[in-house]
C-alpha cells in the first residue's frame, strides 16, 4: 500500500513563514564561520588539502555505518586512497560512495539538480555491484523505520509509491531550482527542505539514505557552504542518529496534506552543519602553524574534553603521520599530561592537567 497522493512542493509558504530566533541565530552563525573559512583557505592552501584527504576517508565510512556497512579502518583508508579492488558487498558499498563523493568533490558545479542527475549518481553508487535496481526509482513499496540503541525498529513514515516516484522527484527538482535560481529562499532553508522532501519521497528500493548525504553536500557546495570538504558532515549525524530520526518524524507529519512543519529537521541539519564549521576551525589552528608533533598533539588533547582515542586526535592533526601521533602520545602518558586506559583498540586517553 503506497502514500495518499501527490503533493505540492510548494516553497512559497515556507518563504511567507515568521522564524525563530534560534533558527535565525543558526543562520548568521553559519555564515559567520564561513567568512572565516574563506580567510583560512586564502592564508593556507597547502595544509588544507590535508584536511580534503582525511575528510573523504572519513566521509566514506561514517556515511555507510550509518546503514550498518562497515569494514577495518586500514581498509577503508586502502579502498578510499590506494583504490584498492573491493573484497566484498559492504567494501562494494563503501567504494560506490567514494566514487560518488570524489565526483560532487571535483564537480559539484557542473552537475545540475535533476531526476536524471540524481539517478546517474545512484547507479554510480551501486557501479561495484551487480544490482538490478541501480539508478533506477524504486519499484515496490519502501518505509522510512528507525532501529534504537535497544534493538527495536519503528516506522517512523510511509514514503509515496513508486508509480509517483518519477513524477514527484521532477516536480521537487523544479520546484529547489526555482527558488534557488530565482533567490527566493534563503539557501539555508532551501537545502534542508529539499532534503527532507526527498526523504519523504524516499525515490529509491535501497540507498536512500547515503544519496540524502551526499546530495547534502552537493547542494551545499553549489550554495557556497563548502565545509563538508574539510570536515563529514557523516559522523555528526551518525553520532546523533537518534537525534536525527527525531526531526524527521517530527518534521514529516502531515508532510501528504502539505501541512507538515519542517523547522525541526532544518534546525538539525543546521545544527549538524555548524557544528561541521566549529571543528573546521578547531583542526585549522593545528594546522595553520607549523609545530613539532608533540606540542601539536598536546594542542590538540586540549581540545578533548574526558576520554578519546587516537583516532580522535589523527582527525584533529591530519598532518602527522599515525607513528608520530603514538610517539607524542606515548611522552605525553609518560610526562604524567595523558592517562591511558584499556587495550589494544579499546585504548583511551584523558587529559590530567
């Protein structure tokens, strides 16, 4: 049994709305910090080019463990930098989103917002594969469900049916270019509203989930919002999972009659992309100057707050190699700074001065 019939994706109320100030305080703060990102890239292009590598390979496995696609972290960095073959469905998966995020990377601005782009990118996604359905819209009946951290799965929402699908997608592709094209909506509001309505239309039988990621950053990147180059956007929800199904149920009911209320997964995804903007800043004052490796880790445990792992710190100092970041960390335990507990990758670290 499919949805109730088309609707409208009509900007226009969404236009005439009277937002909050937290809403709004979101917006000026995230072009605050992109104003500040442009200067950062004038002043150093170099290091942050370190910073894309890491981001891709990052990007690539928070996105696919959101769907439960994982493999080791030395994998992921050989399927992402050395582009080694795939060994099986889950790295098929993961090489399928890298392959997607290296072209908006390299292309965003020659790739339009239509139905016919979005399923290129689709079957690019599913290129290492032999799935029938890649690039095309789905064919049965699909439902948006949650999975919590007690195990248990809930509906959250019917999506439309597939004989809508094709239709409904022109019509939201239309209607975002529109606005956009014609500057009627802020961008800040445009890219989360397209966001969502292409969940409710959830156009595809599988991987509806990692193409809203990626068209996320697409349309961020066509908008001037070029965070999610430096830092994933992917972990951030990933670590918020619950979050995140909460403002999509919260903003989907009554999305059928066009009577929904979308603030609440706009004030998430804007949260999620702020938070992107503060941890830019956070890894370009450890790039920007040059340091020896202890006094740049040492920086960066500063920046932890109770315990992390290496991996946290290897995000944090994308120029240091692993071996130099376990030799700071090693001196920083041993000059009584860090506190290590556990064993082999349970291993965490907290500050204690």
């Amino acid at each position: 049994m499919g949805g109730k019939g088309m609707r409208a994706f009509n900007y226009s109320k969404i236009r005439d709305n009277k937002w909050d100030s937290e809403l709004l305080g979101l917006i000026a703060a995230i072009y605050k910090e992109m104003g500040k990102q442009e200067l950062y890239l004038k002043q150093r292009p170099e290091e942050l080019e370190k910073l894309v590598e890491i981001a891709k390979i990052q990007s690539t496995e928070a996105s696919n463990a959101i769907e439960g696609i994982v493999t080791t972290n030395t994998r992921i960095r050989q399927l992402v930098e050395e582009k080694t073959t795939p060994r099986n469905r889950d790295e098929q998966e993961i090489v399928g989103y890298r392959d997607v995020l290296e072209i908006i990377h390299e292309n965003f601005d020659a790739i339009p917002i239509t139905r016919n782009y979005i399923l290129q990118l689709h079957k690019i996604l599913y290129s290492h594969m032999n799935n029938p359905a890649a690039g095309k819209t789905k064919t049965v009946q699909n439902y948006i469900s949650a999975t919590y951290p007690d195990g248990h799965t809930e509906t959250l929402f019917t999506p439309l049916a597939p004989y809508e699908t094709p239709e409904a997608l022109d019509r939201l592709c239309e209607a975002y270019n529109r606005v956009i094209g014609n500057f009627e909506l802020e961008p800040l509001l445009a890219v989360p509203i397209f966001i969502h309505d292409f969940l409710c239309i959830h156009p595809f039988n599988d991987g509806n989930g990692r193409m809203s990621r990626l068209l996320t950053t697409l349309i961020l990147y066509q908008n001037g919002f070029y965070v999610g180059k430096y830092v994933y956007l992917e972990a951030k929800i990933a670590k918020n999972k619950d979050l995140y199904y909460e403002a999509l149920a919260a903003s989907q009911d009554g999305w059928y009659e066009g009577k929904e209320d979308p603030v609440p997964f706009i004030k998430y995804l804007l949260g999620t992309i702020l938070a992107a903007y503060k941890d830019f800043e956070d890894r370009f004052a450890l790039v920007e100057t040059k340091r020896p490796a202890l006094d740049t880790v040492r920086l960066a445990a500063q920046n932890k707050i109770g315990r992390f792992t290496k991996q946290d710190i290897r995000e944090l100092c994308p120029s240091l190699s692993v071996s130099s970041i376990e030799g700071a960390l090693r001196k920083l335990v041993a000059s009584g700074e860090l506190k290590r507990e556990g064993r082999g990758k349970s291993i965490r670290y907290y500050r204690l001065k």
